[in-house]
C-alpha cells in the first residue's frame, strides 16, 4: 500500500482551496475593520483574539478572546492548517460587525497561494487582508528583500510574472479574500499609528497578555 504525503495532500488542498478566492472588493464601504490573532503557544495551547475597530478615530467597538487548542503542529507554509480554526472561531463570537477583516499571516502571497488570510477568508466567506512580518517562502523573497525602502514607497511584489502582495511600511501585505490589493494598502494607510496597522496591534496586545495572564495564574497556583 503506497505511503501518503501529507506535505503533498496539504500542498494539493491549498492549491485546490486557492481557486476559491476572490480578488476584488466585493463591499461598498470600509467603516469597521476587524483584527485577529492568534498567541504563542505552550503545548499547543494559546489564546486567539479579535477586536473591532471603526476607521475613523481607531475606537475599538468589541473585543473578545477565546482558549484554543491547536491540534495540528507548526509546519512552514502551513500556518492555515493550524489556526484558522482558532481565528474562525474567537472572530464568531464577536458581538459587532465588520467589514474586512484583518489576519496576522499572508493571503495569497504565499508558496501556494493560500495563507492564512485566504484560508480564513474563504471559511468565513468574508474579505480578509493579510498583514506579516516576513514572508514564509517562494521565489520572490531575494527580490523582495534587498532592496532600500522609502516609508511611503510601495513595492509590489511578484511571482510568475503576477503581482502577489507588496511591502509597504516594512510589512508585507497581500489580498486575502474578496479584496484588491488597492484597498488593503489603502486600509493599512488608513488604519496604521505604528508600524502594525492598529486593529492586527491590538488584537495582539490582547492575546498576547491574555495568554501571559493566565500563565501567571497557573504559577501563582503551584504556591
């Protein structure tokens, strides 16, 4: 009986998963944009947080963070697999609407074209933008990296001679789902005080000292 490839299944359904997304707005207008993220994790356990904030003034609207259990370990490539779940699952029981919805992770700017802003977007049938730090693998990465950035300059970044995100503000930002890359770099000029734009910022600070709390209270229980 021939062994299965798990990389390969993987690989296949996110390929398969990648023709689902959309690359166009498909709303009328931005007043509310939502963050989530996910904290780091200590035996795959970790807190996953969502906040909503309005675009104009920043004010957050709702907040909320749920324990999760991640059962799928850390593999490159494949954030998706491990916490879209975990991000599906704190962003339902928000208590406010939104229209965009902003991920700590790529979207389509990924080896295989579905990050995990895709992949929660697709789940949830609601537009995502992908927001990241570094970016997780592909040809692009030299081209992308090496060169000297003004603060407002946009690099569009490539692959296969398709535009797949940009580098902006020394992140790098990419459709996720029912978005053009046009609007997710004017959201992030719109919604950013600091480097990270404010919504995935706090969504951050909270699962962060959330997931920090209560360690600190499985400690303070041992004495």
């Amino acid at each position: 009986m021939p062994s299965i490839n798990l990389t390969q299944l993987l690989t296949n359904s996110q390929h398969s998963l990648a023709d689902k997304v959309a690359q166009k707005d498909c709303f009328n207008n931005i007043t509310k944009v939502a963050g989530a993220d996910v904290s780091f994790s200590v035996d795959n356990e970790a807190v996953a947080a969502a906040v909503v904030l309005e675009t104009e003034g920043l004010d957050i609207l709702d907040k909320k963070t749920l324990n999760i259990e991640l059962f799928f370990p850390y593999m490159p490539g494949f954030l998706g697999v491990r916490e879209a779940d975990a991000v599906v699952s704190v962003v339902n029981t928000l208590e406010h609407d939104f229209d965009i919805l902003m991920v700590n992770g790529h979207g389509i700017m990924h080896p295989n074209a579905f990050g995990l802003a895709s992949h929660v977007g697709v789940l949830l049938d609601v537009p995502t933008m992908g927001v990241a730090k570094r970016l997780t693998g592909g040809s692009y990465i030299m081209e992308a990296t090496q060169r000297e950035h003004a603060q407002e300059e946009v690099q569009l970044i490539k692959h296969n001679n398709r535009v797949v995100g940009a580098f902006f503000r020394g992140i790098y930002v990419s459709v996720g789902h029912k978005m053009c890359l046009d609007t997710v770099l004017d959201v992030v000029r719109q919604t950013s005080i600091y480097k990270t734009p404010e919504p995935l910022r706090q969504a951050h600070m909270l699962a962060t000292e959330t997931f920090i709390n209560q360690l600190r209270n499985v400690e303070d229980l041992k004495y």
